[in-house]
C-alpha cells in the first residue's frame, strides 16, 4: 500500500504554468530614473542563480523595481494592481531555486536597498529592521551588544531578512533556537 502511494507521488506532473499579460506600458509607473530597470542585460542578472550560476530559459520580467523607500513599494504595487501585473519580491536572490526570479511579464520588486537597521532595543530584547537588512549584518550589530540573531542558514552573510522570513530559514541553531519564525514578533 505504501509502496502505491509514494509511487503514485513519484508520477503526479505538474502542469506548465503559462501566464498571458496584457501589454503594459512601464514607464507610466512614476518612480526616479534608474530605479525602473528594462535593459536586458539587468534583466538577465536576475534570471541566473546567485549560487549555481544556472540561468533561467526565456526568461523576461517587464522590469527590475528597485525601491528605495516604503512609497517606492506602495507605488509599485499600486501600478501593478491596477493593471494585474505579478510581483515578486526579490531579497538578494540567494535562493538555490531562484525563487526571486519572478515570472515572465511581471515585476521583480527588488528590496536589497531597504537595508537600514532602525533600532536595536536591547532593554526589550528586540530589533525593529528594513526587509532587506542582511541576516549577518543583523547579528553582527548585535553581537556588539552581547547578543546574537540565532536563526543561522548558510547564507546568513548574504540573505535578507525579508528572504529569510518568506522561506523560514534556518541552520544549525534551529535545533535550540528554532528557525527563523521562532524570532519574529511582527511584520508590517
Ligand atoms: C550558500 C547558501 C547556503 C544556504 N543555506 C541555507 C540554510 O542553511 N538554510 C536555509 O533555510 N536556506 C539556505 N539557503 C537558501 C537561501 O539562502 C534562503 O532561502 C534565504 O532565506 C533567501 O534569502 P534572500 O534574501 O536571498 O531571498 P531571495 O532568494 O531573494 O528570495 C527568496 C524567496 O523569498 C521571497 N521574498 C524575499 N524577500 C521578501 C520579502 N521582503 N517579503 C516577501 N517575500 C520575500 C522571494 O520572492 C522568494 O520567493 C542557502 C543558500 C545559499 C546560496
């Protein structure tokens, strides 16, 4: 019997996704010069894993959105409401599957530049951080404190907070500390 349900697990196939947008004129979504990126040479950039280096076939976002500031997301996901475009949230892309990537047509909202520290509250235990704060520079900054950020997967000096939450990552100290969910008290 079990032997027929992992084999049956083994045979299910997923279905190609195909997504069909309409055609969407980027440059209405009103942001500085610079932080909406087209060209394709950037755009690749996203397409190819950090890690493995491997690149993703026929890929092509509309664009790159670098925020640089809540109201630079807000715009972006208002743009993107308004005229049904997915977005990914892209952390620092070290995902080994290349989650961040994004999907043909959408926007990859890049947070990388949300990285500002706003308060480590050592009295209360707690640190109020931007999404795309490094994990490392998290605990290095606390470590000048006395105290430490325990969520620790291998990429902890290269992967955002933000990424980190999304996949619930973890390491070693998951087996004391548990993974990162065990450290979040709120996301806004
Ligand atoms: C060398 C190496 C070692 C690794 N070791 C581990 C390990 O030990 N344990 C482990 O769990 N993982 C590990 N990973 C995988 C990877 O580092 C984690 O998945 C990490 O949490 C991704 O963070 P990121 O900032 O790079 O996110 P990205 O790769 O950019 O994004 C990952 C996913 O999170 C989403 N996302 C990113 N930011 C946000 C946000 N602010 N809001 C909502 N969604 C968001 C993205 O859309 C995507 O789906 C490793 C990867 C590498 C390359």
């Amino acid at each position: 019997m079990l032997k027929t349900i992992i084999c049956d697990i083994l045979t299910l196939k997923f279905n190609e996704r195909s997504v069909h947008f309409m055609p969407t004129d980027i440059s209405q979504l009103s942001l500085p010069d610079g932080q909406v990126i087209t060209d394709p040479q950037t755009l690749n950039k996203y397409g190819q894993n950090k890690y493995t280096q491997e690149v993703m076939e026929a890929y092509s976002p509309l664009a790159i959105v670098e925020a640089h500031s809540y109201k630079d997301v807000q715009e972006t996901l208002k743009y993107a409401n308004e005229n049904k475009i997915p977005v990914t949230p892209y952390g620092n892309g070290t995902s080994i599957v290349n989650s961040s990537a994004g999907e043909n047509g959408g926007i990859v909202l890049d947070l990388s530049k949300l990285n500002k520290i706003i308060d480590i509250n050592i009295p209360n235990q707690y640190a109020v951080v931007q999404a795309g704060v490094l994990n490392g520079d998290l605990d290095t900054e606390a470590r000048k404190q006395g105290y430490f950020f325990a969520p620790d997967p291998g990429s902890k000096p290269i992967s955002s907070v933000g990424g980190n939450i999304a996949t619930n990552a973890g390491g070693m100290s998951s087996l004391k500390y548990g993974t990162i969910k065990q450290s979040v008290l709120e996301t806004v």
